[in-house]
C-alpha cells in the first residue's frame, strides 16, 4: 500500500476482508493439480491493492449491503483482475517478467501453467459469483452473472487489450485512447461497483446512472494516473517495470497530452467523480475516499 496516501481503516480493514475470502475461495495448494493451484494462488494472494474489491465494497455501502454479501462480488471481480494480470504479462502480450513486486507468473510456474492459471481464476470467478447468496430474484442473480461477463469479454476488458495490442506503434486521437481504455480498465471497474451495488437496494435509475458517471471518471482518472506512473515511477515504487510505455512505443496519456496537463486530467477527473456522487451525501464516503485514493496513489 501507499505510503504517501493515507488509507483509510476502513480500506485496509476491507483490503484484509477480501484477502481472506480470495484464501477461502481458491483451492488449496496441495489440492490436486498442485502445479496448477500453486500458480493459481502465487498470482492472487498476498499483493495487489485490491482497488476493485474496495469499489465493490463502498458501493455496496451505497447501497446498504451487507459485506459478507458483497464478498462474492470482490472476490469475482478480482479474480477476473488476477487473470487478466497473468495473461497480460505473458511472452505473446506483454512479456512482462516483474509483477506485483515479484516475478509475473510464468516467469514463477512456467508459461503453460500460467496460462492454465489465468483460464482457471476466470471461470473460478463466475463459479464464485454463481454461488453468492444474493438478496435478490433468480432474475437479479442471473443478471450480476452476466454483467461480469461482458465486462470481461470482447466487448469489454478483453476487448481493450486487443484494441491495445493492435494500436502499439500507432498514433492515437485522445477519444480513440479513451475508448480503449474504457473497455481495458473502466469495464471491470464499473462491473465492480454496479455488482457492489448489486448486493444492497436496487438503486434507481437516477441513481444508477450517478454510480455509472463516478465510474467512468475513476476508471479513466486510475488509466490516466497509471501512464503518468509508468513515466514518473520506478520499478522498485510500483513493483512492475516501469517505463514499458515508452519502451514499446504505446500511446498513453502523457505521450498524447504530455505530463502535466495528464496530471491536470487526474485532478479534473477526481472532482467529476466527487461531483457525480453529491446527491448520496454521507452514504458515498468510501467512493469518495477512494476517488482521492486512485487520484493520489503512487503505485
Ligand atoms: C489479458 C484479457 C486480458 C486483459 C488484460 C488489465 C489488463 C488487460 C492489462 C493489465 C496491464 C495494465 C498495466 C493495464 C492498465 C491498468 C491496470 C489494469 C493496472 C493494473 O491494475 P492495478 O494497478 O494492479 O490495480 P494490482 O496489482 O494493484 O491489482
């Protein structure tokens, strides 16, 4: 965790609540195949910030739901994270060696079993969700199950990193940018606050929509903070290579805008994300810690 920023107790104590339910959810390592659970436990457990699991959570207090009820929907959605990490670092991606402060995860159990991992924490996740005692319909559940889905698929995270590995090289226009990155990182950060949400009192529409617009800046605002990191961090501060970007020749925030009117962006983006969040008043104080949290981080 950062340092530099203040985490509220309240996210650290959630950070520990969706670690141990990860624990619980994942096979254990002597469970056989052991070579599979162990790479599928290396790449979840004990590193990561949990941003996704904490938006789950302070939707969820949006909405009044209870956390053992939203444990599913954290755990979904960062398994679908974990997987997503795992394969984005392999030799046909990114071919990434350093992850999460230690060696990415082909690097650890081999190249196969990684791509096994992430194929297995994927469906895990829906396993996960498809489980979860929602307070709601068949109906409801089913469409919780769905929403990952998409978030997930070609119309969403994987979506994104395609767009991305078609444009390495190219020359982007900002709203060309945006668009991949909606789907690369902002998908499964929105699935992740609508499925918090999900778990508490169905939102109205109005409501609904004020969640979707704090979702799309926070999902932009944390895109835009990790170009601006990928120039300014180092891989000690951030535990992965830094200046990959660059390197591969990848459009990013700064390259379009440069680094201080990037910087500006952030700071744009996080009073639209406090401004979309008004009308909920005291109920919205996680999102809205949160908000400053992706704003300020510096890993
Ligand atoms: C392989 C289908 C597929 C998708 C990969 C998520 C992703 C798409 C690629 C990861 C590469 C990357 C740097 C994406 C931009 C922002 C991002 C998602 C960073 C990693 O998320 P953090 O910072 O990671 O929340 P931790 O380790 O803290 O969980």
């Amino acid at each position: 965790m950062n340092p530099d920023v203040a985490w509220p107790i309240w996210s650290r104590e959630r950070a520990q609540r969706v670690e141990s339910a990860l624990d619980r959810a994942l096979p254990a390592a002597d469970e056989s195949p052991q070579p599979l659970h162990a790479a599928m436990r290396y790449a979840v457990l004990g590193s990561g910030k949990r941003v996704r699991a904490l938006l789950a959570y302070a939707a969820g207090e949006l909405a009044g739901a209870d956390p053992g009820v939203v444990d599913h929907a954290a755990v979904a959605v960062e398994l679908i994270h974990a997987y997503s990490l795992i394969h984005d670092d392999l030799p046909c991606m990114d071919d990434d060696v350093l992850r999460r402060g230690k060696p990415t995860c082909h690097v650890a159990h081999g190249e196969a079993m990684a791509l096994l991992a992430g194929d297995a924490l994927q469906t895990l996740a829906f396993e996960v969700l498809a489980k979860a005692p929602l307070p709601h319909t068949q109906t409801q559940a089913r469409a919780q199950i769905a929403l990952l889905a998409t978030a997930a698929g070609s119309r969403g995270m994987a979506g994104g990193q395609a767009l991305d590995l078609s444009h390495v090289g190219d020359a982007l226009s900002l709203s060309e940018l945006e668009r991949m990155h909606a789907l690369k990182t902002g998908a499964l950060i929105q699935a992740a606050l609508r499925l918090g949400a999900g778990c508490g009192r169905m939102l109205d529409r109005t409501e609904s929509d004020a969640l979707d617009r704090y979702a799309a800046a926070v999902g932009l605002g944390f895109q835009v903070v990790d170009d601006v990191l990928d120039v300014e961090g180092t891989a000690q501060s951030l535990g992965k290579t830094a200046g990959k970007d660059a390197m591969q020749g990848k459009p990013t925030y700064v390259s379009l805008l440069g680094l201080s009117p990037a910087k500006e962006r952030v700071a744009e983006l996080r009073d639209e994300a406090h401004t979309s969040l008004f009308a909920f008043g005291a109920r919205a104080r996680r999102l809205n810690e949160l908000a400053d949290w992706i704003a300020l981080r510096k890993n």
